[in-house]
C-alpha cells in the first residue's frame, strides 16, 4: 500500500502545484482595482472626552476584488473605524490600519490615503451663562420694552475651546409684531450652530410693552 502512495511521486507533486496554480490563475481573473472615500468613524471615545479637530474626517481607500463584486461597491459600503479607546487629551496621530476597515466579503484593502490622521481631544466642562430672549419684529410705535426671564441662566456642557466663545445663549425667535401689553411665552432654548447641551430646554419669558410716557 505504502510502496503505491510513493508511485511515480514526483509526477503526484507536479499534478498538486499544477492544479494549485491553474486556482491561482483562475481566481486572478476578472479582479480590478477602485477608489473610493470613506468617513471615518470615532470608536470607544473615552466619555469625559470630546473631538475638537482632525487632520481628516474620511480617507481614500484602493480596494482590490472579483470585478463582478466590485461594480456593485459604493461608499456606504465601506466602514473605517478608528479606535480612541486609549486617548488621551491632546494631540495626537492615530494609524488607519487595513484592518480597521470593515469591507464586504472577498475584498482587500491594498492602499489608505492618509495612513494616519492628527486628532485633538478636549475634556468637557461647565459654565454658567445667561439666558437672551431672541425678539423680533417691531411692536407698536413707541412702546417701551421689558423682559423678564425665568430662570435667567443655564448652565451649558461643551468642550473647552467651544465654551470659551460663548457668554450668552438665545432662546428660538419670538415675534413681537405690532403687539402691545404684557405676553407670557415659554420659549424654547436655542444651541443650534454649537457643540453644547443645555441643563434645561425651556424658559419663561414676561414681555411687557407699554406706551412711552409723555
């Protein structure tokens, strides 16, 4: 039995490298190259921190794959993860690694464009600020103006860098138009345009207008 497994056993071993490489060349065929630029994504940020800048928020990506597979591909296809579980405050540059890219099956990544990215991180903190009715509009001719804003502060959580620019929140706009007397609104706190979360959403707003004294 032994003396026939060792049976012409070179011309065995020829057959197995000739049947391997004829896979080889079978599987090479029809594959093709694209690029395409994918968002990055911030994992496990450590939560008492926040990103302030990077150098990129996507990369370029030269994936390799069976053509028949690779013309259905797009962006929303593709994932790139960047792992900060172990960041700190501060700058810092970050590997994109082939393997922190998350690709459908039978597909290879072959090039990343930028092959790191430069990320700060601050801490996040608190501040108290006051609180601003946004009025708009014009009211009768003449009449006189008070607010009163109940409460007059808030206290807002952002990073560092983005609280330093703000003193004063806005509420949403309220019209005033040709109006007169005392109006009692419950307006809601404006933070669009910033990085910032409110402790509270609403405040109430006394608006009084009265005729100018004579």
């Amino acid at each position: 039995m032994k003396q026939r497994i060792f049976e012409n056993i070179g011309l065995k071993v020829s057959a197995v490298l000739i049947a391997v490489f004829l896979w080889f060349f079978v599987t090479s065929q029809g594959q093709s190259e694209i690029s395409l630029e994918a968002p990055l994504e911030f994992k496990d940020i450590p939560a008492e921190l926040g990103i302030a800048g990077s150098t990129a928020k996507a990369v370029t990506l030269t994936i390799r794959g069976q053509e028949r597979f690779m013309k259905n591909l797009n962006a929303s296809d593709l994932r790139v993860f960047l792992d900060m579980g172990k960041a700190k405050a501060g700058e810092m540059v970050y590997p994109v690694n082939k393997e922190d890219v998350k690709l459908p099956f039978a597909m290879t990544v072959t090039n990343v464009t930028p092959p790191s990215v430069r990320v700060k991180l601050e801490e996040f903190t608190l501040k108290t600020v006051s609180i601003q009715p946004q009025l708009v509009g014009l009211p009768e001719r003449g009449a006189v103006i008070s607010v009163v804003v109940k409460p007059k502060v808030a206290v807002i959580r952002g990073l560092k860098s983005e609280l330093k620019k703000i003193d004063i929140i806005r509420t949403e706009p309220f019209d005033i138009s040709h109006s007169s007397g005392t109006i009692t609104e419950e307006l809601t706190i404006d933070t669009s345009g910033t990085n910032v979360k409110a402790d509270i959403s609403k405040v109430k707003v006394k608006i009084t207008l009265a005729e100018k004294r004579r």
